[in-house]
C-alpha cells in the first residue's frame, strides 16, 4: 500500500493542474483530484503492475469529471463568480498576466473535447497515444482535436489582441464623465 501511495502522491500535481484547468476554478478542481484519488485507492486492485500509472489516474480524473459535469447538466446551471464580476483595473505592467488571462479565457471557450486534448498534449506534455487511452478515443481523433484545438485557440487569441479595452468598472466611466 505504500508503494502504490507514494506513487499516487507523486501525480497529484499534474491531476491537480489538469484538473484546474479542466474545471476553471480551484476548489472544485481540488474536490475532482480527491474524488479521482479515492476512487483509484478503492479501485487499487484492477490497476496492472507495469502499465502506466499517470494514464489510468488521467483517465479516473477524466471520467469523473464527465460524471460531475453531466450531474450538474441535471441540477441546474452554476456561473462562476469571476464570470459576472467587473474586471479589475490593471497595472501598467501587466502584459504577462494580461497574456494568461486571455490565454485562460480562450481556452474556456474551446470545446471541451479540443480543450482536453490540448491541456493533455500541451500542458501535461503526453503522447497522443496516452491521451488516446485515457479518453477512450481512437487516435486520428486526437490528432484531429488537437488541429483544430489550436487553430481555434489561434483564433480566439488574436480577437482579443484585436478588441479594443473595455470599462466594465463603474467608478472608471464615472471618472471619466467628470473629466470630459
């Protein structure tokens, strides 16, 4: 048992990165890995000695949060809190974070099937033959995901190079009808 822990401790950070980034918010991404490390603990015995560990714990994340998401599908619709909030004012030298805050908000608007095979391939660096098994997909599939994903993301980057900045903050429009 202690072996398999050690093992299973050593991926939390890649589940908990994938998972963040598949749930777009901490805490629940948090509650997907615990809910993927408890399955796999109960679940030890139909793991083969010798396959890929990180490939069956992805593939318990995955299928879990696909059970979460259809579960919630049934109960109602959720908005997170940062999708209805004003944006914040930016400092001045803020290109970096304004960089991954796009970033992160083009891939919210992928598909979700594009999204997970590039967070696998890009984020978490595996093989398409890895992503292939844990998503139980064939693997012309994620090769075609994973094209599209990123012409899609390509996309999305540069509408929002384009766009113009918007003042979504009361006290800024306010501030600047007392100044006209």
């Amino acid at each position: 048992m202690s072996e398999i822990a050690d093992r299973l401790e050593s991926e939390i950070p890649r589940l908990r990165r994938y998972a963040r980034a598949l749930t777009r918010d901490a805490a629940r991404a948090d509650d997907l890995v615990q809910s993927c490390l408890v399955r796999a603990l109960a679940k030890r015995h139909l793991w083969q000695e010798g396959t890929d560990l990180r490939a069956w714990l992805f593939t318990i994340l995955h299928n879990q949060h696909v059970n979460d998401v259809r579960r919630s599908a049934r109960g109602g619709t959720e908005v997170p809190v940062e999708d209805v909030a004003a944006d914040l004012p930016v400092a001045e030298n803020a290109t970096g974070a304004l960089q991954l805050r796009d970033l992160h908000r083009a891939l919210g608007r992928l598909p979700e099937t594009q999204r997970q095979v590039l967070l696998l391939v890009g984020l978490e660096g595996m093989q398409y033959e890895q992503v292939a098994q844990i998503l139980n997909i064939p693997i012309g599939t994620v090769r075609s995901r994973l094209s599209r994903g990123r012409e899609t993301l390509r996309e999305l980057m540069n509408e929002q190079e384009a766009a113009p900045p918007q003042f979504s903050q009361p006290n800024a429009i306010s501030h600047m009808r007392h100044a006209a």
